[in-house]
C-alpha cells in the first residue's frame, strides 16, 4: 500500500514521537495521524521539526474516549495502528495502580473496539500493531534470555496492565480474526526521554549536582536498545511481520545499573569538563522498590531471523549521543522538569 493513513497513539511521548518522526520522513505518502493526551511525559516540543509537514497530523485526545477515537477513525479514514499510548513508570504506578489499568487496558480495549467496528467487513491491509514491554515476563532466571513463547509473568502494576493490554490484543485477533501484532522490548534510551527514568534522571540530576538514587545495591540488569533502533523496528514490524505473532526487541547489552551510572557520570564529567570522579560522588543508595525484578534479558533472533533487523548503535555511541542532547537541549529538560513533578520524585527517591 503506497498510500497508508496510520494512527500513532501516545506519539507525542519518548518512543512515540520517534516512531512518529521516522513515519512522517520516510513515508511521504503516508498520512501520519499523532492522537496524545499530553499528560506531563507528552510533549509536543518533541515533533517541532515535523509538525509543518504535509503529512503529519495531530489529535488531542485520550483513549478512553471511545466516541472521540471512533471521530479519529472516520475523519482520518485510518486504515493502520501503532499503539503506544500507556502510562509507564513501575514507581508511579506502585502508587497508583488503578490509573495504569485503566489507561493500559481499557484504553487498549476500547482502541481495539473502535478499530473493529471501523473495519468491519474490510480487513485487507490492515493492521493493528501493539507496543508492549519485555516487562512482561517477569525476571530472567540464571543466563536466560525471554523468547516470544516465554511464560507472562508480571512482577508490578505496571508489567501487569501491559500484560493485560497483550492478552486482548491475542484475543481480538483469535476471536475476531483481528490483524493485530504485538512487539514487546527492552529499556529504551535516548533525546527526549522524560527524566523519570534511569538515564535521563541521572543525566539531569549531574547537571544540577543533586544525589544520583541507585535501588538496593544496583545490582539490577537491564538490556538496552537505543530509541531510533526501537523505532526502526517497530516500522519493520508494522511492514514485514505476520499477523498474530509477538516479536522481542532487544539490544543484547545487559548492563547492571550501578555500572550504568559509573558510566554515565564518567562520561558526563568529561563532557562537562570535571575532574573524573565528580558526578559518581553524587551516587546515593536507596530503599530497592517493591517486586524489582533482577534481570531482563532479550532474545530477539525471530525478529532478526524473518526480517532482517538489527540494532545498529552500540551503547557507548547511543549514550554518548544522549548526552550531546541533553546538554545541547538543557532549556527542553527545564522546562519538563519544572513544576511539581520533580517534587514528587525527590520525594520519593528519598533514603
């Protein structure tokens, strides 16, 4: 199909206004449809540099609205999904789990509802194509890796509401024949990242010398995978992958936190001119979060194997580009940083 209207949802956040940018560009003939609430990690300073484009539209809207998703659907006449829209912080929603099931899985219910009924009786070439999160699974024992057919396993509210999002994507497809596809990946990095999550916090808090919080000893291990890697994927994904299946997206870069930071304050030193060593000084243990999982672990061969995609951008490069980012666009991290939402983590990272 050379001409695709596709509905982006949650494309104002960080993976979303990537996945955005890379459709918008590479697609001219696409007609690019961006529907986001704009809740505090949504923001559309992340797209100025496709907002003017011919092809690139924009919806306020949440997804709980049905009525409001079924107006998307007929105005735009969309005939493809990538759905992204989710809350996605594990802290907050140990806080707030009631939130997270409702945005995670009834918005992803009602989304699959309206699509039903706006393709009903005219399935070719469409697709509905859902972004999960290797959270799912639980925690990789041993040397394992996760593979599609891994057991879900969900340690948080968060892991959960995705887990629930996946199964009834599973189920429309099964039960209504629905052309859905679900990819679930590993941490993500990279400019625009809300600093709520590990880089970007750390980043921002050298840059303001305030304490770098690091759960238990920080000898939790994640796989990371540069964001427009992540991108590229889910645009493989969205083109060649099989109707039904679930693809992982990893990095194979396990990395235990405390290293990462290590890491990270070396190579912010160095960018800022400090004498090795400064930032790491700002390292500050805290209490470990409830039901941390130890280890996530990818294994994205079929992904790899039937499509021919592949991460590109080693971590040292991504994360050195990061921070390029951060520090050439420190006026972007003001002002998502102002207000009373860094309150509410000091708060909570608190000893």
């Amino acid at each position: 199909m050379s001409n695709r209207n596709i509905l982006i949802t949650g494309g104002a956040g960080f993976i979303g206004s990537h996945v955005v940018r890379l459709f918008v560009s590479k697609y001219p003939t696409y007609s690019i449809v961006n529907l986001d609430k704009l809740t505090y990690a949504g923001n559309l300073e992340n797209l100025r540099d496709v907002e003017k484009k011919s092809n690139y539209h924009f919806e306020k809207g949440d997804i709980l609205d049905v009525e409001f998703m079924a107006g998307v659907f007929k105005r735009h006449n969309i005939d493809g999904v990538i759905h992204l829209a989710a809350e996605s912080h594990v802290d907050r929603s140990l806080h707030n789990p009631t939130e997270f099931a409702e945005t995670n899985i009834i918005g992803t219910l009602n989304l699959l509802r309206v699509a039903q009924a706006a393709w009903t009786g005219n399935l070719e070439g469409k697709v509905f194509y859902h972004v999960s999160t290797d959270e799912v699974y639980g925690s990789a024992e041993g040397n394992s890796f996760f593979t599609e057919t891994t057991s879900i396993d969900p340690r948080s509210p968060y892991s959960a509401s995705k887990a629930g999002s996946d199964h009834f994507v599973s189920a429309f497809h099964n039960s209504f024949k629905l052309p859905t596809r679900i990819s679930r990946c590993s941490n993500n990095y990279g400019p625009f990242h809300f600093p709520e999550k590990l880089i970007p916090l750390m980043i921002n808090n050298i840059l303001t010398n305030k304490p770098l919080p690091v759960y238990g000893k920080g000898e939790n291990i994640r796989d990371w995978l540069f964001v427009e890697d992540h991108a590229k994927a889910i645009d493989t994904i969205f083109h060649k992958g099989k109707n039904g299946e679930v693809y992982n997206i990893g990095g194979n870069n396990e990395w235990r936190n405390i290293d990462l930071v290590n890491f990270l304050c070396h190579t912010m030193d160095k960018k800022l001119g400090r004498e090795d060593g400064t930032s790491a000084k700002l390292i500050t243990y805290v209490t470990d979060r409830l039901g941390h999982d130890l280890r996530y672990a990818i294994d994205a061969s079929k992904l790899i194997s039937e499509t021919g995609w592949r991460p590109e951008v080693t971590f040292e490069v991504g994360l050195e580009k990061t921070v390029d980012w951060y520090l050439a666009n420190q006026d972007w991290l003001k002002n998502v940083t102002s207000g009373d939402y860094l309150k509410y983590y000091s708060k909570m990272y608190q000893a």
